[in-house]
C-alpha cells in the first residue's frame, strides 16, 4: 500500500520553517553591522554567542539561532555596549 501525505501537516511543518529562517534572516541582517562595527575588539563572550548561532543553524535548529542572534543584536545595540 502507499502512504497518504497530508498536505497541512507537510504546509505546517513548511510555513513553520519559513518562519523560523525568515525570523533568522531578519535578526542576522541587524547583527551583521554591529559585528562588523566591533571586529578588531569582539569580545570571547561575543565570539561565542556566534558561534553558539553558528552551530544552531549547521544543526537545523534556525528558531534557537534566530533567538540567540536577536538577543545578542539587542544586546549590541543597547548604548551601553559602544563602550
């Protein structure tokens, strides 16, 4: 016998991605400036955070990089961390 595929469990799983690396996309493009900005004195606690964004999207987990990327964007934006 074949399966049966539902079409909204596949549209959900799908829309639910899309989000998740549109929310990603989002939050990088804010990220990227303030990186760069600060590439010479990127501090190990920095690095990190981009490395901890990095291996989140390698592991297909794009909602916890998008998380962690807008949470170290906030933090970068924030006045205090111009130095």
């Amino acid at each position: 016998m074949g399966r049966v595929i539902s079409l909204e469990r596949y549209r959900r799983r799908r829309d639910a991605a899309g989000g998740a690396f549109g929310r990603l996309d989002r939050a990088v493009e804010r990220l990227d400036p303030l990186v760069h900005q600060r590439a010479a004195a990127l501090t190990p606690t920095i690095e990190r955070e981009l490395r901890v964004i990095a291996r989140a999207v390698a592991e297909g987990a794009p909602l916890r990089a998008a998380e962690r990327a807008e949470r170290l964007a906030g933090i970068l934006e924030h006045p205090a961390a111009s130095g």
